[in-house]
C-alpha cells in the first residue's frame, strides 16, 4: 500500500510541480477508507487476454437492464465472457451517450421503470445485472469519456455562470479562440472550429461544440474523475473504456495529441485503480498509430489494453484485394511494435463507430481504395470520405460465406476479439434509424 501511494504521490508531482499536495492527502485518505470499506473479489490477473468481448448497447440490444439481464444465458452460450456496455451513464443523448452528463448515474430510460425511477433503484438494477452476469462468468466494462463532458454536466452549468466560478477552471477559455491552432478538427466536416463561444470568451473542444473539454491542468478535474471510476468500481464493475484518451493535456505550440503529460494523467489513473482493485481493465481508445497506441501502454503502468485500430481497415483491405499483405505488413514490427508483456491489444472488424479511415493511421491510398470498394450507398458515407458508416453484413453484401472469412481472419490474429452485437445473425444497417 505505502508503496503503491508513493508512486501515485510522484505522478502528482509530475503533474503539478511546486503545488501542493494537500488534496493529494486529502485524496489519499479516502482511497484508504475505500479499501478498508468494500471487499470486491480479487480479479484474475490478465484475464482480459482470454476475453472474447461482446459490444452493445443496452437499449438497442434489449430495451433496459431487465431486458439485458434476460438475454445472458445467450450471450454466455454465444461463448462471449465480457460485455462491454456502450454508453450508459445520464446523457442529453446527442451524441449516443458519449456526452455525459453526470457520472455517477445511468441513464433513466435503461431502467424499464420510466422517468420517475430513483437513484436507489437504478443503483439497485444496476448491481442485480452485475451479480448475474458475474454469476455467468461474464466480466463487465462500460465507456467513460476521459477527455470532455456534456455542456448540460454540472461542472459546465456552474463553469458558465462566471469567470469567478470555482468550476471555471475546470475548462480552457480564451478570450478569442485562437489558441491551440495546430490541433486539428477530429470531427471534419461536422465542426469548423475548436473553440465555442459562451459569453465573452470562448471554450475548447475537440469533438462536438456541446462537448467541453476538462482542463487536467486543474488537479481538482484529475481528482474528480478519479472519483467517478472509484465510484463504479465500489459497484463491481470489471473495467473502463477510457474514451478519447490521446487528447487529454493540452499545450501551446502542440498538436493536442500524445502529448507526454497525457500519459502522466494516465499512470495517475491506473495507479488508482491498481490500489483499489488490481487487474481491473484500463482500455485505451487512441485512434492513432500503433507506435503511439503502445505508449499508452507505458512500462505496464498505463492502460492494460488498447484498441489496434490501424488493423481493422486493412483486414477489409485484404478482403478486398484477396491478399494477406495488408494484414501482414500492419503487424510487422516495423509498424506495430512490441507490447509490454502484461499488455493486450483489442482487435475488431465493426463497432459502434464508422470503419474509420481518418489519415492519422491509413494512407491516402488506403482510404481511396477502401472507400471504393466498400462504400456502395451515399448515406454510408462518412466525414466526407473518411470513414463508411455501415454494418458488417452490410459490407459484406449479405454473403454469409464473407462474413465467416473476414470474421475467421480476425478471430485468428492475435489479440482479444471484439464482437459487435448482432454481427453473429448478419444484422443490416438500420434503415429507420437513418432516416430519424
């Protein structure tokens, strides 16, 4: 204990040179109050390297928690043994959730028990679902945005009243939005600008303009997301997506991206979780090349897991081509580079997002050719050209047999595979769902 804390007290010091540490201490006695209150059942070590994970939503997938909760024996006879849930905490739902709202609730309308369903019986669901799916051997992750919140967040509707507002500097403002310029539009073609404008001044964003981003420079904003995975893991939770983690310190002069103090807030994460409850998942959501994605790895200090995001592109790549190439040169170690023994990379064909061709890990040839040969309906497309929203069997052209190739390919790669729900039953897009 004393040593793990001495270490959590060094990433501080990294973090916030010549402050303080008297909300460190503060901090420090509540994760030892933590430990000596709740008993959570040790989790096996590197557990999520014989994972077979299986991603949905959970209203999509059967309404709300009951009807989840209903459908686990198939999804334990499916051979799955973890679920990861798309976003469930209190959302304004525009954009599927990743705006949140308030951490520390899941979303009322996942309950079955309508608008008027207490914290206490949410609380009550919530736990009941984690005890059958753990009764099953099914482990449980869920998303939670590291990087932004919802401007309808607590922190962002104090933040807005005033610049002498104590959550004010839990947020970037500028007085003409002109800092930050070599960080580039995520969302091309959707947002024009990084910065909003609220009042007088301006905040920062890298996604949508209803998403400020937190300022980590704050050590309040580091402390209190680290309440909010505490406050989940006190529940049993198995994991954490850690949502648009890359971008999460921001410096002048910088593309906003990887930079090395991100990584800091990131062992300060994982250091916290290792304290409470080792082996706990910590998954890496960097779009970004391998390179970088294994530095969020750190010295297996980091994140325990990261998606291979490069790989998804060229696995439809070699489809397509009817060639091992693509596939092969991607995990060459002149592209994908060793991983720290304990790591894992996460492996997928399709997910919540589009077949992402964003240039920051394919070629423009890459994109030219996959956009090409996969993209056969305008409303597929995506951020003009760089991404086909569109379903497996989709892509696939409703050929069960290529569906069983592209899905073979990826299930012997190494990795731990990702399951999309409904791709086992070839489920098309969503045409009602388009057109709302």
């Amino acid at each position: 204990m004393k040593d793990k804390l001495s270490a959590l007290y060094k990433t501080w010091k990294e973090l916030y040179p010549g402050q303080p540490v008297s909300f460190l201490d503060e901090f420090s006695g509540e994760l030892e109050s933590f430990i000596n209150d709740i008993s959570l059942p040790a989790l096996d070590k590197e557990w999520y390297k014989d994972a077979v994970v299986y991603s949905l939503y959970v209203d999509l997938f059967n309404k709300d928690f009951s009807g989840l909760i209903e459908r686990l024996d198939y999804l334990q006879d499916l051979g799955v043994n973890c679920l990861w849930l798309l976003p469930i905490l209190d959302s304004p739902m525009r954009d599927a959730g990743f705006d949140i709202s308030d951490y520390r609730r899941i979303r009322k309308d996942l309950s079955g028990l309508g608008e008027n369903a207490t914290d206490e019986q949410m609380d009550e669901l919530f736990r009941r679902f984690l005890a059958e799916a753990h009764d099953r051997g099914l482990r449980v992750i869920f998303d939670i945005a590291t990087n932004h919140i919802s401007d309808q967040h607590y922190w962002f509707l104090e933040a807005r009243k005033s610049k002498d507002n104590p959550y004010r500097d839990f947020f970037i403002w500028s007085k003409d939005g002109k800092e930050f310029a070599d960080a580039r539009i995520i969302f091309y073609g959707i947002e024009e600008s990084n910065w909003k404008k609220e009042g007088n001044e301006y905040y920062f964003h890298r996604f949508f303009d209803f998403q400020p981003d937190l300022n980590y420079r704050n050590p309040k904003a580091l402390l209190e997301m680290s309440r909010n995975l505490l406050f989940w893991m006190k529940r049993g939770v198995d994991g954490f997506r850690a949502d648009a983690i890359p971008y999460i310190w921001k410096e002048e002069g910088t593309a906003c991206e990887n930079h090395p103090m991100t990584h800091t807030v990131v062992r300060f994460f994982r250091a916290v979780i290792d304290l409470v409850r080792p082996n706990t998942l910590l998954l890496a959501e960097a779009c970004q090349k391998p390179h970088e994605v294994v530095k969020y790895f750190g010295n297996g200090d980091e994140c325990n897991a990261g998606y291979h995001f490069p790989l998804m592109p060229q696995i439809f790549k070699s489809v397509a081509m009817a060639s091992r190439e693509p596939v092969k040169e991607t995990l060459s170690l002149e592209v994908t580079p060793e991983i720290p023994a304990g790591a894992q990379w996460f492996t997928f064909l399709r997910c919540h997002d589009e077949l992402s061709l964003e240039l920051v890990y394919v070629t423009e040839e890459d994109r030219k050719f996959i956009h090409e040969h996969y993209c056969r309906k305008q409303q597929w497309d995506f951020r003009l050209g760089q991404g086909i929203s569109a379903r497996l069997a989709e892509l696939m052209e409703h050929d069960p047999s290529r569906i069983g190739l592209i899905y073979s390919i990826m299930l012997s790669l190494p990795g731990t595979p990702v399951i999309y729900y409904g791709d086992e039953f070839g489920k098309l897009n969503d045409e009602d769902y388009y057109r709302e």
